[in-house]
C-alpha cells in the first residue's frame, strides 16, 4: 500500500522530474578536450548551475559522447591503501582473537566505549578488523552496522568527526559496529577471490559470522555487547548501497536502513557503471564479484527491482542533486578533478535514490523518510550532515534501549598502551573537541 514518506530538506529541483539538464554542448571546456572523462571537462561556473533533475541516463551523456561504456573515474583509479589481504589456511573458524581500546591514552571517560576488536573470518580465512563503540553504560541497546565507503578504512569514517565525534551521536543509546579493511568490495560474498582485492565474502561475515561473537565478548578482555536484540544498518556511498541491499535480502535480522547517497540497481545502465566503478577505483575486477554483467548475481543486487524485503521497514534514503554550491567551492576550491567526479557521482546517486524512492511506493507499510539536498556534491561534507538524522530514524523503527544490569563498557581500559587490535586508530580523535 501507500509508503508513508516525509520528505525533508527538498531544495530546488526535488520533486520536479520533468525538468531539462543544461545542454552539454553550451558548456564551455576549462581545460583542453580528453583531460577528463575522455571529453572536455566542466567548467566550475557550469557546474554550479546543474541543479535540476535529469533522467538517469543522462549522467552519463559525457560518456556516450567520448564513445565508450566503461569509463574511468577520474582520479579514482588507485590501489587499497594498506596490504592485500590474503587467505590464511590456518583459519578455520570465526573467533575473536582481541578487544582493545580505539583510542589508547585518552583521558575521556567516554572513549572507553570506543574499542578495536580484532577476528577471524573462516569464509575469508582471514583475520578483519572491526570497531565497536557501545552504547552508554546501564542499557541494553540496538545494534546499527555502519557501512564506509569505497576506501573502507581504518579507523573507519564513524571514529571521526562524522560519528563519534559528535556528541549527539556519541549518546545515542546504541551499539555501532564498524567493520574495516574491504576497500572496493560492495560489501557483498564474492564468486570468487581478487588478486589485488583478495578474498571477499563481507554478505556471509555480517549476517552470519559476527553477530554471534559480538554475543559472546571475549573473556578476560571485554563483555557482550549489550544487546537488546534489534538490528539496523546504514551505509554511505558503497555502503550505502550493500546497507539497503542487506536489509531488503535479510528482512529477518534487520527492521530499519539508511543509505547515503547510494546507488540502487545494479542492472541499469548507472546502476551497473556505478558498481563497476566502485569495485575499479581501487584496480578491482567486477566479473569476480558477481560474473559477467546480466547475470543473477547482478539481477540478484537490484533493490530497485525487488524492494519487496523492505515492507514494514524504516527507511531513511538520502542525496543531493550533485550542484556546487559555495560549500563545495569552500571546501576544494577550484580543484575541478573532485568537482567533477564528485558532480558526476552525486548526480548518480541522486537519480538512483528517486528511483528506489518510486519502487518502494508500491511496498506496503514502509516508513520512508527522503532528504534531498539542493547542492552538494560525493564527498564528506555532504555525507556527514546526513549521520545524525540518518540515525535518528533508524533508531525510530527498533526496539529502544531497556535498562540493563550488564557493563556497556566492557571493561577495556582506554588508558592501556596500543595493541596490535588497534593499529592505525593512533591518529584518530577520538571524542576530543566534542
């Protein structure tokens, strides 16, 4: 039946599907022809006027133009930021092996709820680096996965400002959980391994293989998470995508999703250049991941096609409409590289996220709420606006925290030196400034 929808934010352009996009032959090029794209690049001054809604594939039309259907994404084409992961055949089973701080040496008493906990994978045969920040003391809460996007790194994106840093996030009464270490990956089960990429198997690890040692703590280190039982996910970007993804094929573990500026399909034209692209800017292979294009695997990742697992669910689904506005100009200037790939992928999302907004009308009983923004392009100052009200309606659509006897810190010692579970976490802040 009817999807209850508010929509908030909606700045020009939102609601108005009719309107024209800007011819492309009245931009004029601001560098020499091929620099990018393979055509001539936008100019900052046009870019800032392609506000309005077009048809999915016009985002695209560059492409078309320099004759080719795969396309580089400019300035993304760049190997994982730390080692290849590759299989250990000593690991055999799923364990935790450690739980240390996230923040070691910091004096607030809040970040003994941030920690680093170090598994196992038997699907990957490898060992993942997840971060765990638990809800305050005294509550057995939800627990929300957040899902980074393409460089997936560690620490993650919700160590920082964008999530633990904010102190209204840092209170909400929940249980975040944010996997590390899948660059590219979609977050999804592989059909077979990447050479640069490696063994990726993300799909089986989230639904079936943490949950249970997130149950179980590790003894002598730190408790259970204190869980009330409800489970939600959000994303952005490339988590975006695997977060809605994993809520609609998995209705009986998750009751609330947000994405944030994702792509939806994975068979339409942008749907399918998005996911390729994702999976090639960190010089990965899509045919490993779901075989050739056309195939169930890719039909089997369209949510827009089937959003039917999302009836009854919370949904908070978020973009903006790829123009720059003086924030971006803020932010990067005149570096017309990112103005672009940040233009072209917002631009994408955006229509992606009007399509899954128009399937999941005819799904009965889902609590959609849509934020569309005016300006803005795919970067951190548009994704990091959206946490907090992206959480906020997830939260809506589970179970609320319930008092609880059990210590939500688990009694990890932020005060203690490093240890190997949090290498790589030195440099973040942790709840300073907050």
């Amino acid at each position: 039946m009817a999807v209850s929808a508010l929509l908030i934010g909606a700045g020009a352009g939102a609601g108005t599907a009719g309107a024209q996009s800007l011819d492309p032959g009245s931009l004029v090029p601001s560098v020499a022809p091929g620099s990018l794209l393979g055509v001539p690049s936008l100019s900052v001054a046009a870019l800032t006027q392609l506000g309005a809604p077009i048809p999915l594939t016009s985002v695209l039309g560059s492409v078309a133009a320099a004759g080719s259907g795969d396309f580089p994404r400019p300035g993304s084409s760049q190997s994982p930021s730390g080692p290849v992961s590759t299989r250990d055949g000593s690991i055999t089973q799923t364990t935790v092996r450690h739980i240390a701080p996230l923040f070691p040496g910091s004096l607030n008493p809040v970040d003994r709820r941030a920690e680093v906990w170090t598994v196992t994978s038997a699907s990957m045969q490898r060992t993942v680096r997840v971060e765990v920040y638990r809800a305050p003391d005294g509550v057995d809460a939800p627990n929300v996965y957040f899902l980074d996007g393409v460089g997936s790194e560690s620490p993650s994106g919700w160590s920082t400002g964008m999530g633990w840093g904010d102190p209204a996030l840092r209170d909400r009464a929940v249980n975040v959980i944010a996997p590390t270490g899948a660059p590219a990956s979609m977050w999804s089960d592989w059909q077979a391994d990447d050479p640069v990429l490696g063994p990726n198997m993300w799909e089986t690890f989230l639904i079936d293989e943490l949950p249970p040692l997130l149950d179980q703590g590790l003894t002598g280190s730190a408790a259970p998470l204190a869980h009330n039982g409800s489970w939600g996910v959000m994303g952005l970007s490339m988590g975006a995508s695997a977060a809605v993804h994993l809520a609609n094929t998995n209705p009986g573990m998750f009751d609330a999703v947000a994405g944030i500026s994702g792509a939806y399909s994975t068979t339409d034209e942008l749907g399918y250049q998005y996911a390729r692209l994702t999976v090639a800017a960190r010089n990965g292979d899509a045919t490993k991941m779901w075989g050739p294009r056309g195939s169930q695997a890719w039909r089997d990742h369209d949510t827009v096609a089937d959003p039917s697992g999302l009836a009854g669910k919370t949904v908070y689904l978020s973009a903006a409409t790829g123009r720059v506005g003086s924030a971006e100009l803020g932010h990067f200037g005149s570096n017309e590289m990112i103005l672009v790939d940040g233009h072209v992928l917002e631009k994408g999302s955006y229509e992606s996220t009007r399509k899954l907004e128009s399937a999941l009308a005819g799904v009965a009983g889902v609590d959609l709420r849509m934020n569309y923004m005016p300006t803005g392009i795919h970067n951190w100052p548009v994704f990091v606006t959206q946490m907090l009200p992206g959480m906020d309606h997830i939260l809506s659509g589970l179970a609320p925290a319930a008092p609880s006897l059990r210590p939500a810190s688990g009694g990890v010692d932020p005060g203690s030196a490093g240890s190997a579970g949090s290498l790589g976490s030195t440099g973040s802040a942790g709840s300073l400034g907050g």
